[in-house]
C-alpha cells in the first residue's frame, strides 16, 4: 500500500518513557485474527508484563464451540484448567489388528468455546487490550494495517495470524511433499451404550480408502456420548460430501455393533489442516510482520497437531517483546521438518500402505517415545525408536529424495473421484 496517508497510531509514541525506536512494542502491538494463535498470544503477552496498547483484529462478531483441540498433554499450558477429558489409553485399528496403548501422558480434549470464553476474560481484564471485531485485514504494508472499514492502524509491532494464503500452502517451503488433513466431526449422543470410555480411538482405518488415507478417530465422553470425525490424508481436497458419508458410514458401523442409533447431534466441526512440512519456513517476518499460528507453520508436516507448538511459539514471541525485541521466530527445527518430508513422502508414494505404516508406528514404538516424538519432545533415542520401527529400505529412499537439491514434488498417487473435488469448507 504504497502512498498511504497517515495512519492513527495505536500507543503515541512519546508515551513510551524508555524511548525505544519505532518497531518497539511501545509503539502499539497489533494482532491480525484473534483465533487460537491470536488469542493465545495476547494473553500470553498480558502476562509476561507487556503494559503497550494490544490491538486484536478479527472478522469474527462472536465465538462458537467450533473445533477441538485433541492432543498429549507433554507440558503445561495456559488452558490446562479447560480439558474437559483425559484419556489414558488411546488405540489404532485397522482391519487386520486393534493396538491399545498406555502411556504416562494422557490424550485430552480441549473445547475451543471454553478456551476462547476463558481467553477473552483474561484479556478483558487486562486494561490494555481492545478487540476489534467484524473487521477484515485487507492488507499489510510496512508498519500499517488496511480494514476494511477503510481505516489504516499503524502498529509498532505486527503479529499475523491470519490463515495462510492458498499460495503459501502450495508453495510451501520449496518443493517437498503436501498434503490435506480434511475432516468432519459430530458430538452424538446414542440410545445405548456403543463407545468405550477411557479409550481414545485415533485412527480407526476400518473405513473406505477410497479417497486417501481415510480413518474414524472417537473421543468418548461416555458410553453413550462422543466426538466421532472421519479424516481424510490426501493431496487433494476431497469434498464436504465425502467426508459425511465417510462420517455416516462409520458411525452406523458402530451403532450396528451396539445395537443402538444416534438419538442427538450436539455438535459439528469441520476442517482442513495443512500438512506441509516447513510451511512457516517463508521468513518469519516478513513484509514487517511477524507470523503467528496455522501462518507459521504451527501443525506439524506429519500429523497436523498445532495446539502445543502455538502455545510454545507465543510464549517465546512475548519474552522477546517484553524483553523490548519483538521478532520472528521459527516454529520448529529443520530437522523435524525433514523426518516430516521423508515420512509423507512415503504417505504419497504408496497411500494403500499408510494405515499398515502408521499402525506399525504404534504397535511397535514404546508409547511414551511415541507420544514424545509426536507432540515434539522426543530426543535422539526416541527418533531412533520411531525410526527403526519404519521399513528401512522404503524409507531410506524417500530420505535420499527428500536430500536431493533438485527434488522432484511428488503428487498424489490417488485422485478423488470425478464430481467429488468441491473445495472443502
Ligand atoms: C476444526 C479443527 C479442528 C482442529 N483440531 C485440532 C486438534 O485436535 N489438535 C491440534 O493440535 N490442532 C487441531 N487443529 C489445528 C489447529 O490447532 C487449529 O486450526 C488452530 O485453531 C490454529 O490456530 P490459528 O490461530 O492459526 O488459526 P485460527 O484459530 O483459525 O485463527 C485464525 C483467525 O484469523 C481470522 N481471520 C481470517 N481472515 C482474517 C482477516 N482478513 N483479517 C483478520 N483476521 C482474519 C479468523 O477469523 C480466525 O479467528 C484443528 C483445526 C480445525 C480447523
């Protein structure tokens, strides 16, 4: 937005009795979409004792229950009062085989309406915190920010956390592999009882593969209550349509099993994570921003949890700006983003063999170096645990085309079904 007439500041910049220079969090912070990343940032920057006007943007007029954040609970976290269950053992099935695990960290759900409920309290608190809601970001140019109401904001220091470009996901970080985690969910309630509390379903393979690396993944609240999502793995979008029927079919699966049929729908979320490793490797502040959330590559490559990694990226962007210097960073290791590489590059090469691939990792790697390697925390012996649970030879060649310096992008093995590509929602 070259030429813009000047904008209102968000903090005047005298204000600031330290002095620092522009691009200080003196200045004014403005934090593009308050979603899980925005929020989460704001409270955290509230916290480490930032006293500088915090401005959230967000289209949004109000918030709805409308996802759940699922994942181990490794650490700490600001929302850690909100789980609503834990699970101690979680299992994956495919046709052949049901592995059951335990570990010493639980699988838990979290409901986002608690989260942003809890959030926007924390913030209201604060004194220096001002939501802007049913605003849009239209652009970015330099320290000012577009509405489009037509106002121009000029900020000190800006975090995006907006949703990525499409261009961003396609272009990733060079040319490695991609793919789509695309789901529908449901929160039913059954006539009799038809799921096992205390065990957490994460993949259920016993479902159509029709489409990609297809599963059921069932979160029990209760014998006759739980979150039922069927996901798709592809390199495509598949389509709202599928993703139901998949979701129906599984879920009259189960009832058939018990006997029962589903007596109320609580609630439906739907989404599409990207799983692309290095997605957030663009630099971390670019255009004068700096990249927050789903924008700065938070779900991982392989598996698409994003919750701890957001928590563990904000929490170090506030110490930087208490600390007087804000600044990008990245949101994990090139060294994780490659292992990510090898791993769905071998998804996209032969997807028939994923749910045998992805059960053998829970069958055979101990629990607790599993959950530590998938949620980020593993060290050397865990990678080597998960690796030499993996073919050797398959894998080994998708490390040396995934190291090659002209490596060719892989497309999917598997196209959807003609009339089956409508953009997901
Ligand atoms: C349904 C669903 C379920 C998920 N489940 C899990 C899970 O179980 N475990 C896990 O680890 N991860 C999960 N994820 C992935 C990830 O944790 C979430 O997507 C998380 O919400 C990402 O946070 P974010 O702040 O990057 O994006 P969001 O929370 O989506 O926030 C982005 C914000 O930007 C706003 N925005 C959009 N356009 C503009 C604009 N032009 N100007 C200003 N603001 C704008 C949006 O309104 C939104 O509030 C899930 C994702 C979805 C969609």
């Amino acid at each position: 937005m070259p030429g813009m007439p000047a904008a209102p500041s968000l903090a005047r910049r005298s204000a600031d009795p330290a002095g620092r220079p522009s691009g200080s969090p003196g200045d004014g912070i403005a934090i593009l979409g308050a979603g899980l990343a925005g929020l989460s940032l704001a409270v955290r920057l509230v916290e480490a004792g930032v006293r500088a006007p915090i401005t959230l943007l967000e289209p949004r007029t109000g918030y709805g229950d409308d996802r759940t954040w699922g994942f181990w609970e490794t650490e700490p976290h600001p929302f850690a009062h909100l789980v609503a269950e834990r699970w101690p053992a979680w299992r994956v099935r495919t046709p052949a085989a049901a592995h059951i695990r335990r570990g010493s960290v639980p699988y838990v759900r979290l409901p986002a309406a608690a989260v942003y409920r809890d959030a926007l309290a924390r913030l209201d608190r604060a004194g220096n915190v001002v939501r802007r809601m049913g605003v849009r970001v239209t652009g970015v140019a330099g320290a000012q920010v577009a509405l489009d109401t037509g106002e121009r904001l000029h900020a000190g220091v800006i975090y995006d956390g907006r949703p990525p470009e499409a261009t961003q996901i396609a272009s990733g970080h060079g040319r490695g592999p991609r793919l789509l985690q695309q789901f529908v969910g449901r929160r039913v309630r059954t006539g009799r009882p038809a799921f096992e509390p205390g065990v957490a379903d994460l993949m259920d393979f016993r479902v159509s593969q029709r489409h990609g690396i297809a599963f059921l993944y069932v979160l029990p609240s209760g014998p006759c209550e739980a979150l039922v999502e069927a996901t798709v793995f592809a390199g495509q979008p598949v389509g709202a349509e599928v993703l139901d029927r998949l979701l129906a079919e599984g879920l009259a699966a189960r009832c058939r099993a018990a006997d029962t049929q589903v007596t109320e729908v609580l609630g439906t979320e739907r989404g599409a994570i990207p799983m692309v490793p290095g997605l957030g490797r663009t630099p971390a502040r670019a255009g004068g921003t700096i990249a927050i959330g789903t924008r700065a590559g938070a779900p991982r490559g392989a598996t698409g949890y994003a919750y701890l990694p957001i928590q563990r990226h904000v929490a170090v962007l506030a110490a930087d700006a208490a600390a007087g210097r804000p600044r990008g960073r990245g949101m994990r290791g090139a060294g994780t983003d490659w292992l990510d590489q090898v791993f769905l590059r071998r998804l996209l090469r032969a997807p028939d063999a994923g749910p045998a691939l992805l059960a053998r990792l829970f069958d055979r790697v101990p629990a607790d170096r599993l959950v530590r390697f998938l949620m980020e925390r593993g060290g050397v012996r865990d990678h080597l645990a998960v690796m030499s649970a993996l073919p050797t030879l398959p894998l080994l060649r998708e490390a040396l085309a995934a190291s090659a310096p002209h490596r060719s992008r892989l497309r999917p093995a598997r196209t959807a079904a003609a009339g089956e590509t409508a953009p997901n929602p």
